[in-house]
C-alpha cells in the first residue's frame, strides 16, 4: 500500500510522528514522505536523523487550511498526529486547544478532500471517551468531524477513519520520564496524583504498527481501538524508582482516575474483534452503505453486549512490575 505512495504527517516532528516515519523507511519504499510541522528546530534536529531521499519538511500550522492544501498536493495517505495534547495546559489555555485540535481537524479534512487524497487516519485520545477535560472534549469533537467528514466527502473518493488508543510509555508526556528523572536527581520520593489511578499502556511501535493495519482494515467511519494493557500507577513507579516510597499530591486538573476507550454509551455500535475494537459510526452515510462487523480486511468481529465499557480499571489485563519493565524495551 505505501510503496511508491505519498505520505503526510501532521505533527510529524512528534515521538509518533519519529517511530512512524522510522517503520516506513524500514518496511516500504515511499515516494514522498512529509513531515507537516510548525516547528523548525524540530524539523532540523529531525532531519539530521532522517534524511532519505523521500522525505520532505514543510513548515505549517493546521490552523492554516491553505498552507494544509498545498502541502497535500497529489498525496495518497495522511496521518493527522498534530494535537495540544497536555491535559492542565488545555484548561487554562481553551480557545488555544480548540484552534488547533477542532478547527485544525476541519482544515486536515477540507485540504485531504481538496486534493482527493484516498484515507486519512487522525489519532485520538483515551481522553475523548466520556471527556472531562477541555483536551478530551477537543479530541472528542475532532473525532466526530472524521467520523462525518464520509459523509462530507459525498461522491468523492477520500475516506477518514481514527485510532484511539491510551498512554503511550516514553512518549512527550509521559510519568515514565519524569518518574526517571526523580531517580537520577536522587529523590527521597515519587509523586502520584493518585494511588488507585489505572492507565491504558502501549508502546510507540505498537501503536506505530495499528495505525499502519488499519489503512487496510478501515472502510471509511470507524473508531479503531486495540486490546492493550493496563498498568497502575503504583506499579509503574515501583518499576521505574524501586524502592522509593511515592508521594500522593492529587488528581490534577481534568484528570481521570481510570481511562475508557469504548464508553457505555456506544456499546450498542461497538464490535469486538480478535485484538481491537471498532466503534462504527452512529449516523448513516447516505452514499454508501457498509457493515462493520467485518472490515476490508475479511476480518470478523460481534457485537458486544449492551453495557459493555472497555476500561483502564477493569480491563482484564494488567502488567506486572517486571512485565512493565519488560514491555518497555518492546
């Protein structure tokens, strides 16, 4: 699918944004590789590290719907990646977050359906199911907008899917840095918001690698969440400060004691599949009419049962002290 195609990353500077390109180089032999970004130091460190003949580094806010259409000239695939994602920042800076992460999701879609490109991918947040915060109501909106833009898009060839997944280990963000740098400044403790806090964990190249099956898997509406892990913040700061008694300084603001990627309330269009779960879109698209009870793939998956909530605190699987240590060389 991705050899001699056309790539766009938004956000493309980005922990993601890196593994992605890095997957790409390895794995196909794109035409174009682009990395979509507003940052210019980002973009040159970057580019010392990747430096193939296909890549190309444009400078760009999403903000900017004419900058997004030309840079998405005669492009095949997009990946929308660019997001204000700090939870606390996005409460005390809401119509900045709203810019980007809602009126830039508007532009990504408009530039994608301008240039006819065939699938676009947006990457979305635990957050946005049954959002408490500003960042999780952005991203909640942002997925709606993909979600409609098949609709949008009427005749037209371009299809639009989103990947929601949880915590990434390692990523911009992360307690994982900071629970490491406490260790190396000799801390006499760790801080936790909250001991019985619960998150969703992957890796970057678990991620990486979804997003990749799905521009095969998708058909255009869906919300495609994997079967990954939980961990508990205790744990984790056992894993990374062992031994270091952990400090409880409270929940921040718009912070969640457990994380949902597939809320209640959507139960009655959720399916399960082998390793994910597709949330199918509520509303119907006039122009076309799709089952997604299996995908392009041939891939089948059932209905799950009404009530049915896939959550960090009851998730079935849990990492373990060891297998937290472990999962982080994965």
């Amino acid at each position: 699918m991705f050899n001699n195609a056309s790539i766009l990353i938004t956000g493309g500077t980005g922990s993601f944004g890196k593994k992605y390109v890095q997957t790409l180089l390895k794995r196909y032999q794109p035409e174009r590789l682009i990395i979509y970004s507003r940052d210019e130091l980002k973009q040159y460190e970057m580019a010392q590290e990747f430096d193939a003949p296909c890549m190309r580094y444009f400078i760009g806010d999403v903000r900017d719907k004419d900058r997004l259409t030309q840079a998405m000239r005669d492009v095949d695939y997009v990946i929308h990646a660019a997001a204000l994602k700090q939870v606390p920042a996005a409460e005390y800076n809401p119509m900045e977050c709203i810019k980007t992460n809602i009126h830039g999701a508007e532009n990504v879609i408009a530039a994608a359906i301008a240039n006819n490109v065939k699938k676009v991918i947006a990457l979305s947040t635990d957050k946005a199911a049954a959002p408490i915060n500003l960042y999780g109501a952005t991203k909640l909106a942002s997925d709606k907008l993909f979600v409609a833009a098949n609709n949008t898009v009427g005749k037209g060839d371009t299809r639009f899917a989103v990947v929601r997944y949880g915590n990434v280990v390692g990523s911009r963000g992360s307690v994982v840095p900071l629970f490491k740098k406490k260790v190396e400044q000799g801390a006499t403790s760790i801080p936790v918001t909250h001991p019985d806090m619960t998150r969703f964990w992957i890796t970057l190249q678990m991620g990486v690698d979804f997003v990749l099956k799905n521009f095969a898997r998708m058909q255009g509406g869906e919300i495609f969440v994997p079967k990954i892990p939980s961990v508990r913040i205790t744990d984790l700061a056992e894993a990374y400060a062992p031994g270091i008694p952990v400090e409880d300084i409270g929940i921040r603001p718009g912070e969640k004691l457990h994380e949902v990627m597939c809320p209640t309330d959507d139960s009655y269009h959720t399916f399960e599949f082998h390793d994910h779960f597709v949330i199918a879109p509520s509303i119907k698209f006039y122009h076309q009419t799709m089952s997604f009870d299996s995908n392009a793939l041939g891939e089948q998956g059932e209905l799950v049962e009404l009530g049915f909530e896939y959550q960090s605190g009851t998730n079935p699987e849990f990492l373990s002290v060891d297998e937290i240590l472990a999962f982080d060389d994965e």
